[in-house]
C-alpha cells in the first residue's frame, strides 16, 4: 500500500506577511523577523491536519497551500 | 563585458581549418573560431563542421543521456534528462528557447558565442527540437545580438535547415533576465526579469504560451551540436564521468583583461590558469560560478580539479564558468558589499523574505567593510541572515546572494576579525569585481 503524506507550501510571491497562518497553525508555522511564515519542514501529522486545512482556508492572499506528496 | 575587453585564450593560433574531423585537442568550441572581429558564416561553420547529421525522432536523446552533458547556464543539470522531461502535451508543441541573456556581469561566454559562433548555438537548438517535437526555436538574447542572430537565422532559413521557425526574443538588462521562468514571462509578454513561483507548475510542463518549453543555455546547445555530429564517446575523451567534455570559462584578474578560456574538465584550475601555488599569496580568494556562487582559498583553487563536484564539495560551483581571481590590494569586504547591495537591487521585488533579507544582508557587509566597529553587540549574523533567506523566494536569487557571502565569511573570515578589530581597510584601490554601470533604482 503505498502511502502519502501532506506537506505545507507557500507561494512567497502572493505571501504578503499577513500571519494568519501562523496564527492558525502555530505548531508547524512561525514568522521571520519582517513578519512572513517560516514553515517547518516535514509532513503535517493528522492531528494537525485539520488546522492544517483552515489555515489554507484562512490566507487572505490564498498563498498556502496543503500538497500530497507520496512517502 | 564590451567585446574589446574580451580576449580569448586559443591553445592554437590561427583560424580553424576547414575539416569535418572530431576537434581532437581541449579547444572544441572554440577551435571553429574564425578572425575574432567578424561571426563565423553559415558557409564556413558548415566547412569547418560539416553538416548536422540527422538524428530520427527523439534518437539522440540516449547520445545525449551517454554523454553526460550538464547545462552551462548554472545550474549543471543534466541536459539529457532535462530534454526528457519536456514532451508534447495535448495539442501543444514544446518550445525551445536558447538562452543567451547572461546576465552575470563577470560572465562573457555566451555572448562570445552568440557574436562569433551563431550556428553551433542555433544546431544545438535545432537538434533540441527536432528531439522534443518542437513547433518553434526562440533565441533570448541582449539587444546587441540582434543583428548577428538576425543574419545567422535568415543564413539558414534560406537552406531550409531547421525543423520550425526561430525567432529572436530581446532579454531585459536585469540580473534575473535568464532566470528560467523570467524568460517565459518575459516572452509571454509580462513583466521582464520577474520569476514565477513554478514549483506547483514547472515551465517544463507549462511555458511560453501555456505550451512544455525547454529554456537552454546556448553553450549547452552548442556542445550538444558537436555531440549530434563526433557522438558521446567523443565527447567524453576528455573530463571525467561525472564532470565529462570542456567549459568556456570567464576568467578575470589572471591576465590584463578578462579572458574567455575553453578547460578541460578534470583538470586542475592552476593548471587552466597556467599558475602555480607560489602564486596564491597574490591572490585574496577566488570566486567561481558568478554572483550566486562561492568563494573559495587561493590554494583551495589552484589545487582544484575542475569539476562541478569538487567545487560543491568547498561549498561552490562552476556554475556559470566565472572565475575572479581577487587581488591584493582590494578589500574583499568592500567588494563583497558592492556586489551584495547589488544584487539586493536586482532582485524582483516579490517576496517579502527576500526583499526584506537582502536588505539586511547588504546593509550587514556595507557596515563590516566600512563601520565596522559601529556594529551592535547583538546585531543578526551573517549565518543567521542567510538561513532567513535560503529556499524562501520564488526563485534561488536569495540562495545565490546566501550563498556568495557564506563563503566570503568563510575565506576572508581573517580580514573580518581585522575590521572588527582595528576599523576599515582604508584601500585606495579602484572597484574591481565588475558590475553594471549604476542606474537610477526603480521605486517599488
């Protein structure tokens, strides 16, 4: 069976520093000194998936977004 | 670089002798070179190289793949791979777009091959796409080029050479003007030397005009010619199986101006550059690759085989075949912060970890070379403004710029504790990593 994983990414040309991600997701999502999100690397445990998923929901730039990778 | 500036190193002096026969020296490119004032003709290239054998479908691509050509514009992808990976999509034919921007301001190879050696760049494009079913060749030159492209392409499209029309597309006077997606948006008709964030949609897959599009440096066309006519075993007769063939180098500070040198891979760079390790005290460092790529030790460089795997191993690369040999009498830390303010400028203004982080970048070296001793106690290091910058934007620009000072830190890491310590170098010296004449800076 093969598995997959889901990984944050973010378009840092529509990114406008907004941090509501960070805001939603701060497990997995801090800011820079200038206010713009820092990812962690790695896959997104399923406990935080749906947080996950409101943070995408939450961009006001839609900038983030969550991508299936295969493991 | 203007052409009078540019010398080229030839092994072998005089034109090259009409032959059909494999160039059996180092000198490969260039040993088609004609008289130095004037491109070589359609007429000559063809005497001197015979025609471009005719390779059916997509055939050449295991030549190529044995060949192990690595792309020359930067990045030494492997060619083969990457013709590949752009094929026909639905009803849309790929495009081949040669790549001749070189926006490196201590870069002057592709231009020498645009002006002098138009038709090997423009077999390499032909044999592209013949290999990935192009509809269309677009030549992404400077202004200056026009001319000698335009007579090169209208030489040959009245022999019917090549497999679909070529056209030439007029690159921007920006540092980010060859950077892949820059090209296609540029040709797409947006904004010029602005990336695009592709990692969700690579231009492999969806370029100019929505269509698969191979964006190629012209040198690496112009290898993969002389491979379409002497075969990859040819090709690998000199370098080394990972790092195999030659490599137009720009080399600056060696000789009185910069000169363009074709190397062999596999050999040392004190031996290309025709010094030895006594030489290395009046060198400060070396940088190889360009603007984004790294400084190494003098006697790290003329011990260095020329490989693109020896030099990522010091933290550098041949990217894309500068080499500056860095005087004396300068302050490293100086020209360091030159070029990083200029870099800072260059970039596309779309990312705010970018802007942002070049910024402090830039304004860190400006304060080491010149105030040094007004920087505060805990002011954010070097180390930490690269992290802040790496694999955050939308294209490797900020990468580029980390790694350039990195590496500065580490090989004038001495030159920094003496700032530090006694103030600034004070150097009369004139500016000498080259960088565009200053222009007014946009406002964004």
């Amino acid at each position: 069976m093969r598995r997959s994983h889901f990984v944050l990414v973010i378009n840092p040309i529509a990114c406008d520093g907004s941090g509501v991600c960070a805001e939603i997701l701060p497990e997995r999502i801090g800011l820079d000194p200038w206010g713009y999100p820092i990812i962690e690397f790695g896959a997104i445990p399923d406990h935080l998936l749906d947080h996950a998923q409101r943070a995408v929901a939450g961009c006001p730039r839609l900038a983030l977004t969550l991508v299936k990778r295969s493991s | 670089m203007t052409p009078s500036s540019i010398g080229v190193l030839r092994s072998t002096g005089g034109p090259g002798s009409p032959s059909q026969l494999p160039p059996a020296g180092v000198e490969r490119l260039l040993s088609g070179m004609g008289d130095l004032g004037r491109p070589v003709s359609l007429d000559d290239h063809l005497q001197r190289w015979g025609a471009l054998p005719f390779w059916k479908g997509a055939s050449f691509l295991d030549e190529l793949d044995r060949s192990g050509l690595r792309g020359h514009g930067g990045a030494w992808f492997p060619v083969g791979t990457k013709w590949r990976s752009v094929r026909r999509s639905g009803i849309r034919s790929p495009v081949v777009v040669a790549n001749g921007a070189e926006s490196e301001p201590a870069s002057g190879k592709d231009r020498l091959l645009v002006h002098h050696l138009p038709h090997l760049v423009l077999d390499g494009a032909a044999v592209a796409a013949a290999c990935v079913g192009a509809s269309q060749i677009l030549v992404h030159v400077p202004d200056g080029a026009v001319p000698v492209m335009s007579r090169a392409i209208e030489e040959r499209r009245r022999r019917s050479l090549d497999p679909c029309p070529i056209d030439i597309v007029v690159s921007a006077d920006r540092f980010l003007a060859g950077q892949e997606s820059a090209v296609v948006n540029a040709i797409n008709d947006r904004a010029p030397a602005a990336p695009s964030f592709v990692t969700l949609r690579p231009v492999r897959e969806r370029g100019v005009g929505g269509c698969p599009t191979l964006v190629q440096n012209v040198e690496s066309l112009a290898h993969a010619s002389l491979i379409a006519r002497f075969g990859a075993d040819w090709f690998r007769r000199i370098g080394t199986p990972d790092s195999p063939g030659t490599a137009l180098l720009t080399v600056t500070g060696r000789w009185s101006e910069p000169r363009i040198v074709e190397a062999p891979l596999g050999v040392g760079l004190g031996e290309c550059l025709g010094l030895g390790m006594d030489s290395s005290t009046r060198i400060q460092g070396v940088l190889l690759g360009g603007y984004g790529g790294g400084w190494i030790t003098s006697q790290e460089a003329l011990a260095l085989p020329l490989t693109e795997e020896s030099a990522r191993s010091l933290g550098s690369s041949i990217g894309a075949g500068v080499v500056v040999l860095l005087p004396s009498d300068v302050c490293p830390l100086l020209e360091v912060s030159r070029v990083v303010r200029y870099l800072e400028g260059q970039g596309a203004g779309q990312c705010g970890p970018c802007v942002n982080g070049l910024d402090a970048l830039a304004t860190t070296m400006e304060q080491l070379a010149i105030q040094p001793r007004s920087i505060r106690h805990g002011a954010t290091s070097i180390p930490t403004l690269c992290s802040l910058v790496e694999g955050r934007g939308a294209c490797r620009h900020p990468d580029g710029v980390a790694r350039f000072v990195r590496t500065a830190s580490r090989v004038f890491d001495d030159h920094i504790s003496l700032h530090l310590q006694r103030g600034p170098c004070h150097s009369t010296a004139q500016p000498f990593l080259p960088l565009p004449a200053a222009r007014r800076r946009t406002v964004r």
